[in-house]
C-alpha cells in the first residue's frame, strides 16, 4: 500500500492530511423527492409502488417510489433476479444518484440503493459530507477515507504543530489547523459543498494561506544564503557603454533608463544581483542587457547569455555582435549544433577568457565548459528552462565563494500575483513603457471557412508593399492534429500567390539555411514567411504589418501574444488574424475574445493565470517551483500581502516556525530552487 499511495505523493501521515478531497457527496439528509432537480446528487427514500422488467430495446427493471411529496423512477438496465425480489411493493428503499429527467418524470439511472427495515428509517445517515480523493490504481475511495480517519483520529495529539501566529489567522476570519483539516475532510452537513469544491471556504484559505506562507519563507530564505556569497563589483557606464549608446541609433526610453540604474545599483554592491526584467513585446529589454553586458566586459569579467531556442540565440548573437564588434569585444557562439571542432575551438576560447561575451542555448551549461570569470549570466525567456538548468548555469561562474551576477528577462509579462510567490526571491523590473511610434495592433479572428478571404487580404498587403507572416503550428501533416501543416501551407500559397516571394522557416533547418531565410525576410528579398512558432520571440522586421496565426485555438494567450508582437513594430497600422477550426471550446472562445480585446501584455498574462495555472504559464510544470498542493494563484491572490506580512514576521522572530513550514510543503528536494 505504502507504493501505491507515493503514486499520489504520500509518503507520511501529515500527506494523507494535506491530500484533500476534490468533491463531495451529501449523504447526510433525506431529501424529500418532490423538491428534486435536474442535475442534482441526492439521497432519497421512498415506498416501493410498482416493481417491473420491461423488454424493449433493452432489457430493463424499473422501479418507481413515492414519499408524501412525490415520485421517482429508478432505472436499472443491469441486475438479478433477487434484486427484482427485493423491490417487492410497500418496501422502503433508501437511494442515491444524480437525478435525471427521464421520460415523463425525474429519474435515477443505477442508483446506489438499500433497502431500509421499517424501525431503522431515521437511522444510518452519514454524520459528514462523504469526500472523494484524487485517486490511483490499487487505492479507492474506501481505503483513501479510512487512512484519513486514521489520521484525523491523531489530531489530538500535537503532532501536527500550528506554525502561523494565531492573530494573524483571527485578523483573516479562518479558522486553526485543526480545525480547518477537520472541516475539508470531514464537512459538517451544513456546510457550503460549493465553497468547498472551489477553495473558497475559510478551512481550504487558511490551508492554502499556509502553503503560500511557506513558499514565501523557502524563496527569502534561499535568497539571503545567495546574499552571504560574494559577487563581482562592477561600476556603471564605463567607456564601452557610453560608446554603445552613441552607436545605437535610438535614445533609450525613461522605462530602460530607470531599468538600467537598478541594475546598476545592483552589480556595484558586493551581493550577487537576482533581478528579473520583464516588458512586452518590443519594449527593449535586450539593448538594455546589452548595455549591462557592456559595464560587466570593462570590469574583467566575462557574460553568458542563454536563450532556449537556437533561433533566438542567432538572433541575439547577431544584435550583440553588431553592437560589440566595433568595440572590440569578442562575441561568441555556442550550441549543440555545432561541428566537434567548432565546439572544441569555442569551448577553449571560453575557458582561456578570449571570449568575453558568449552567446548560446542550452549547451552554456554542459559539464565541458568553463568559464575563466563569468561575471554576468542574461537568460532569456527564463520560464522556458527547467529550474536545474539554470541552477548549472549559475553555478558555472561559482569560483570560491564568488558567484555571477544574474539578469533574468521575459517578454511574458508575469502578474503581480506570481510575482509575489513565485519570484519572491527576485528583484523585479518592469519596461513599462514601449519606444514612441509604436501603434497596436488590430486582431480579428476568423474561421477557417474564410480562408480565400484570408489570402486575398494578404495579397493586397503585399501590393501595398507590406510584408505578412503565416504562422503554422507543425511542420507535416499530422493524422492526429487538424493543424495545417507549413510546408503544405507553401504549397497552397504559391499557387494561389504566383507573384509573391515565398519563403519557410522552422525548426528543422540548419542554422545556416534559417539565417540565410530570416536576413532575406529583413531585407525585404521575401514577401511573405511561412514559419512555425520559431519565429514567437527575436525576429524583428519593421515592414510586416500583418500576421495570420493558423488554428490560433490551439495555443495559449502568452504564446498568441508573443507571435502578434513581431508586427506593429513599424510606422504602418499592423494586423493580426487568427484563424480557427469550428467548434470552438469554451476556454477557446475566450483566448480569442481576450486577444481581439486588448494588446496590454499584463492584462493578457494576468487572464492566460488564471485559464492555465501558474504552472503552464511559468513553464515549470516539471520542476515542482510554482506547483502547489491546494493553493491557486489565480484564485488565492487576495491573500497575498497578508501572506509577505506573516512571512517577513516570522523570518525575523520565529526560525523553528520557518523551519517546520518549510519542512512541511517543500520539503528538502527543491531547496536549491530559489538560487535560480
């Protein structure tokens, strides 16, 4: 039993309290069968009236009962003989089931049923709401009530200590940890079952109050061991960032100049910095890494930035090095693409400090590679990495007791409620502001019905000069996905766009034959991109002013947005069309209309939040960071001011409380999590 049950992450007595029940049943009163519904679980009983087996086109025994406010029909199409005797008229049946509507009255289709002994009709009810557990293979509601029987028997005990300060959770109205465990397991009949499936009852919030609670404390703890290293000191706009800045072309925008000066701030003091940048689509987090990268080259020290994906690693390996190679400084490249040679010859150069900014995916933080003095570790889009590749990265740079700085960006805007718990441990920015001339971009969504439409509106775009993009969401026909395939999609268009210039990127190609596509899309020798969701972060051609995003109810609202930011970044009114495959889900149908709505990046994650959960939209999902056991971002957010009151308070005057929450939900396999 003891495997089965770490099946569901028990693996102690205190998990089969904090496993809690997802619905419930009330068995605990009789419901008078003439106050019924549709829909509704219910116990009822009632005097058998009429027992019989009809043959139509199956098989069927139908029992009908009464109470003095009504009849029922129970509905059996499996059963014996003894079960037909057992429902002999005049006997009193006792039942439970959702109530449907049946042919000319409210029925019960295989109830559970007993029959009840005349002296007995006011007894054998349930003293709770009846719960059921998430459950597996080998554990079924039974054992799953009787070990939390078990458990809450053991209560009494002071094995399970109340960490919170009582008067915070007076102040909040919920109730002790006792108590609270007593109710989601064992409701009392008057309870509100529908605060209580949806986490809103005061025993689930303080449950989840907790939890957050001890989120909280494992991200401030972790960040002030991060703080007892030392880090590099690097002082602010030294000669290679002024020179970068005269080279640019632009004037920086308040938001990246304020940006800037934290980040400054930060790498001057001793402490490793920890600080995430976050902006939307095209506000300019990258020109403003670059001018980090710039301060951290002229104090000694060398610069890894990590992308996930090799298309955006190119991207930013071409903006650096346009930047830096004019002031002699090195950039270079590394991937898990590249020859054993080439490899080789980069690795070395990283090692020995000829290059001094280097540029790559995931291959940064192979074992191999060594760095003489990283002082400075940019991940990008940081959500896409497990939580152990960024700890080797950061690790790279540990030389004694020395660790790199880390900037942190995302062009998913994070909501102030994961801000909050998840990145708790992080300094946090914010380039709230996008570069003047910027104009948003409309969105429409269309069916793919209309698709001659689509394609007769890109051809006109193109007319008019303009470039477009068509986003495909696979590669080949797939026999599972209704997804348009991208290659297929060329196909379509050059027939039914002989004039157009034609060109397709993905994933597959080689490194070589994807920068040879994008710089023939920026240089305007194409008119229109076929790509697949490579092209989501990096690109940037100012001339595309139209996108058309392919089975758009397949992606989630960040993912939409990311690919609407790469047009509108021009002096033309900019579109984006997403088209769809009929019928929409219900959540679909919201994306959408969310998307055709707004362009707010911070609006759209706090809604993408809320549809998805902090897991999906962080990424994370796999790690175990921002995965929680009853608590819900979305829906728990309101608690959180009070649960960075409590923390703080008992950081500073309660350590064995810290401990033993820590202990409780996180536990010691995510502790190096916060130094990432």
């Amino acid at each position: 039993m003891a495997d089965k049950l770490r099946a569901l992450g028990i693996t102690h007595v205190d998990d089969v309290l904090f496993h809690l029940p997802f619905r419930y049943q009330d068995r605990t009163r009789v419901t008078p069968i003439g106050s019924l519904s549709q829909g509704r679980e219910a116990l009822v009983q009632g005097e058998v009236r009429l027992a019989e087996v009809v043959n139509r086109r199956r098989r069927t025994l139908l029992v009908r009962i009464a109470d003095n406010t009504g009849s029922l029909v129970l509905r059996f199409f499996h059963f014996s003989q003894t079960q037909v005797r057992q429902f002999e008229p005049g006997v009193q049946v006792r039942c439970f089931a959702e109530v449907r509507r049946g042919p000319g009255q409210l029925e019960m289709v295989h109830p559970e049923y007993r029959v009840v002994k005349a002296d007995a009709l006011d007894s054998g009810l349930a003293d709770s709401l009846t719960p059921f557990y998430p459950a597996t293979e080998g554990v079924q509601q039974p054992t799953l009530r009787r070990l939390t029987d078990q458990a809450l028997e053991q209560l009494g005990s002071d094995s399970l200590r109340d960490w919170l300060p009582s008067d915070a959770i007076d102040s909040a109205a919920m109730p002790d940890l006792v108590t609270a465990l007593r109710i989601v397991h064992r409701p009392p009949p008057e309870a509100d079952v529908n605060a209580l499936m949806q986490g809103t009852h005061p025993a689930h919030r303080r449950l989840a109050f907790e939890e957050l609670v001890a989120h909280r404390l494992g991200l401030r703890r972790l960040r002030s061991l991060t703080r007892h290293h030392q880090a590099p000191h690097v002082t602010s706009h030294g000669d290679r960032a002024r020179a970068l800045r005269a080279c640019l072309g632009f004037h920086l925008t308040d938001a990246q100049n304020r940006v800037l000066h934290e980040i400054a701030q930060d790498m001057s003091t001793p402490e490793p910095m920890l600080r995430l940048v976050q902006g939307d689509v095209g506000s300019g987090k990258t020109v403003v890494a670059a001018l980090a990268a710039a301060d951290v080259v002229e104090a000694g020290y060398q610069v890894a930035l990590m992308a996930p994906t090799e298309i955006l690693a190119e991207q930013h390996l071409l903006n650096f090095a346009d930047w830096f190679d004019p002031l002699g400084i090195d950039v270079g490249w590394l991937t898990g693409k590249l020859t054993a040679a080439k490899r080789r010859a980069a690795i070395e150069a990283i090692a020995i400090g000829r290059t001094r900014v280097v540029v790559g995916t995931h291959a940064l933080f192979q074992r191999d590679v060594e760095f003489e003095n990283l002082g400075l570790a940019i991940i990008d889009e940081q959500h896409r990495f497990g939580v152990h590749q960024r700890l080797a990265l950061r690790q790279k740079g540990e030389a004694s007791d020395s660790v790199p700085h880390q900037l942190i960006m995302t062009a998913t805007p994070i909501p102030r409620t994961l801000a909050m718990t998840a990145y708790a441990d992080l300094d946090v920015s914010v380039i709230d502001e996008l570069p003047p001339g910027r104009k948003p971009v409309t969105t429409v969504a269309i069916d793919a019905s209309r698709r001659g439409e689509v394609i007769e509106r890109v051809g006109k775009a193109i007319g008019d000069g303009r470039q477009v993009y068509w986003v495909c969401t696979l590669i080949e026909e797939s026999e599972h996905l209704q997804a348009e395939a991208a290659e297929d999609t060329v196909t379509t268009l050059e027939s039914l766009l002989p004039d157009c210039r034609i060109g397709l990127l993905h994933g597959r190609l080689k490194p070589l034959e994807k920068e040879a596509v994008m710089q023939a899309f920026k240089s305007c020798e194409l008119d229109l991109l076929v790509a697949t969701t490579v092209i989501e972060v990096g690109v940037d051609v100012p001339n595309a002013s139209l996108m058309i995003i392919e089975n758009a109810e397949r992606l989630g609202l960040s993912q939409l947005h990311q690919l609407r930011g790469r047009v509108g970044r021009g002096d033309a009114a900019s579109s984006c069309i997403l088209l769809y495959q009929s019928p929409l889900s219900v959540t679909a149908k919201d994306r959408l209309g969310i998307m055709r709505e707004t362009n707010d990046g911070f609006l759209i994650a706090q809604k993408d939040l809320e549809l998805r959960g902090a897991g999906e939209v962080l990424g994370t999902k796999q790690t175990g960071l921002a995965e929680f056991r009853i608590a819900e971002l979305g829906r728990d957010d309101d608690l959180l001011d009070a649960v960075s009151a409590t923390a703080d308070r008992l950081l500073s005057d309660h350590s064995a409380a810290v401990d033993g929450l820590i202990s409780r939900w996180i536990g010691e396999s995510r502790k190096d999590y916060g130094a990432v």
